[in-house]
C-alpha cells in the first residue's frame, strides 16, 4: 500500500514537472525576441515581441547650399520611417554611437513618422534602432528588422558677408 502511495506521488511530481515544461516552452515560443546578431542595440533586439520593415530613412537637416555644395548640419539629420502594420501605443527612437556607447532615446505619439535629432557629433556614425510600443510603459514592443546606419557630416566653415571672418556653417 506504501508503495501505491509513493508511485501515485512520483506520477503526479513527473505530470506537474511536464506541465511546467510544457508552459515555459509555450511561452519561450511566444516570446522569442528577435535574431540580434551583429546588432548595435542588442537588448532591444532580444527583448522584442516581432520585427517589422521600419521602412527607416535620413535626409538632411538644415539644408543650405554654399559654392554650388548642398549640405545639411554637421551635428543633426532628420529620420523618417513607416509605422508597423500592427496596433501600437507610441514609438520610441534609439540613436547610440558604438564606439563611445553614447545613446539618445527619443519617443512621441504613434502618428508621427518623423523626427529631427539635434546635438549629435560631427563625423560620427551611429546606429538608429525603432520600437513600435505596444503598451504605454513599453514593457512589449516590435522592433525595425535591421538598425539603420548613418554618419553626421563635416563641420563646414564658410566666409561670413560682411567681413573676412571665418564662422561655422550650420552647426
């Protein structure tokens, strides 16, 4: 009788140990995160619930045209990109110099697809990374399928009109 009790007791413990297996598995699938290989921004990557095609892009900020050269700022660009197919709350934007590991997180409403980032250094590459918020502290998000590289431009001098001064063009 002793031994019907403890084979009852180690046929539940083995049950309730695969229903637990079972669970974390389920939800491992559910959480997958996404592949950051190779990625700047690695933890936002892991943590994120899908990718999507962030359709992201730069484009110059405070274009002026000096000699016939167009330029935009040396320490700023402009960052435009597609919002996600799915519902989300906002969006958050992730800009990270990877040589100093200095980052700038910008966020705003889910109907804006653009953004100015200011106070960048000049000649200097950083990789931007998207997150689609899915809940209002961003505890799930998606993710653009790939960081978008982009360098800041040469601080440009030019000759200011009114005398021989040389003064810096649209820092």
């Amino acid at each position: 009788m002793l031994e019907s009790f403890y084979m009852k007791y180690a046929i539940s413990i083995l049950i309730l140990g695969l229903l637990a297996g079972a669970g974390v598995l389920f939800y491992q699938t559910q959480n997958t995160g996404v592949d950051a290989t190779g990625k700047v921004h690695t933890e936002i990557y892991e943590g994120a619930k899908k990718s999507f095609d962030g359709g992201m892009s730069t484009s110059l900020f405070r274009e002026q045209e000096v000699d016939g050269e167009v330029f935009g700022s040396s320490t700023a660009f402009r960052i435009q990109w597609q919002a996600p197919e799915r519902e989300y709350n906002h969006f958050v934007l992730t800009i990270t110099d990877p040589l100093t590991e200095k980052s700038i997180a910008e966020s705003g409403n889910h109907d804006r697809f653009a953004l100015d980032i200011t106070g960048l250094e000049p000649e200097t590459e950083y990789h931007i990374v998207l997150q689609a918020c899915i809940s209002p502290r961003c505890e799930k998000w998606y993710v653009s399928e790939t960081e978008l590289i982009k360098s800041t431009g040469v601080e440009r001098f030019g000759t200011n009109e009114t005398s021989s001064e040389q003064v810096l063009l649209n820092p």
